[in-house]
C-alpha cells in the first residue's frame, strides 16, 4: 500500500486498482460507483473499480491527495484589510467629524 496517497493503476481488462489508506480513504472511495474493497488482490489490498469509472475515480483522487494543500490565511490577499499609517487614518476621521458638525 502506497499509505499516504492514493494511487490506481489498470488491474485487469474491465477494472483498476486503487491503493491507499483504507482508513484514511474509506469514506471518499464509497463515493465512487462500484468500488469495493479487496484485502486478497495481487500486489496487496486495494479498491477494484470498473473502468467505466475512470472519470469519477481521477476527480476523488485528486480531491483526496490535494486535502493537505490548504492555503494559509496568513497568506492571504484577496480581501485582506490594508494596513493603514496612522496619519491617515486620523486624516480621514477628522474629515467624517467635519462633515458631522461634532468638531
């Protein structure tokens, strides 16, 4: 077993295998049509998955091998609040109090 990533590769002429974590990856593999669990396949345990599954079976492996790259919010700069000088930002609230008649 591969452990951390899943993988797959053809097994026979009307299914692949896929290798991988069955505890880590149980759940996300019942999503896939017609996959079932095989501790006794040649080469070690793994999924049989109809080839006509191949579409579906590339999506959940890719959404399950990528779960770890999350993006940092640190990171982040869409929608990041701007750090402002402080001058300014006196500035702008002196303007606000004018228009309101309070200074």
């Amino acid at each position: 077993m591969s452990g951390d990533k899943l993988t797959y590769e053809v097994y026979n002429e009307n299914s692949f295998v896929v290798r991988g974590d069955r505890k880590k990856h149980g759940e996300i593999m019942k999503t896939v049509k017609n996959s079932r669990w095989n501790p006794r396949l040649r080469d070690g345990a793994g999924w049989t998955v109809s080839k006509g599954e191949e579409t579906a079976l590339k999506r959940v492996i890719n959404i399950s091998n990528n779960e770890k790259e999350v993006k940092s919010r640190k990171d982040q700069t869409q929608y990041h609040r701007a750090i402002s000088n402080e001058k300014e930002t006196v500035f702008i609230f002196r303007r606000i109090f004018r228009r309101s008649g309070k200074i």
